[in-house]
C-alpha cells in the first residue's frame, strides 16, 4: 500500500466522526430552541469545524512532505 493511505483513511475517518459530533449535540442544540442551549451548541460547532479544518490542513502537509521525502532518510543524521 502507498504511504499516503493511512494519513488519508485517518482524516477521512476522524472528519466523519466529527461530523457525527456536530449533527449530534450542535444540529440538536440549534434546534431545541432553548435560546442558553442554542448559543453552546453554535460555540461547539464552531470548535467542530476548526478541528475538521485543521485536520485537512494536517493531511495536505503531510502529504507535501511524503511527496518531497527522500528514500535514504538515514543520510540527514
């Protein structure tokens, strides 16, 4: 298998689990129409979408650095 599967299959894998978590508590809270309920469930889809961000920021510089990898990575030390 190619070295970039994994760090794809991961990202991919913890997006959707956090996509899960931000229909679960967020789209719930949003629409339970408890205006204290509805503020916390706005503040953790916010923090939900900045990790799924950072996730693929994450992957895309993992990426660029498996693309520019030397073989003989021994030869730095």
């Amino acid at each position: 298998m190619s070295k970039k599967f994994a760090p794809i299959f991961i990202t991919v894998l913890l997006c959707l689990i956090n996509v899960l978590m931000l229909y679960g508590f967020s789209f719930n809270a949003i629409i339970s129409g408890i205006l204290v309920v509805q503020i916390i469930g706005v503040i953790f889809a916010i923090g939900i979408i900045w990790v799924i961000i950072a996730l693929i920021v994450n992957l895309i510089r993992r990426l660029d650095e498996l693309k520019e990898e030397n073989e003989d990575d021994l030869s730095k030390y």
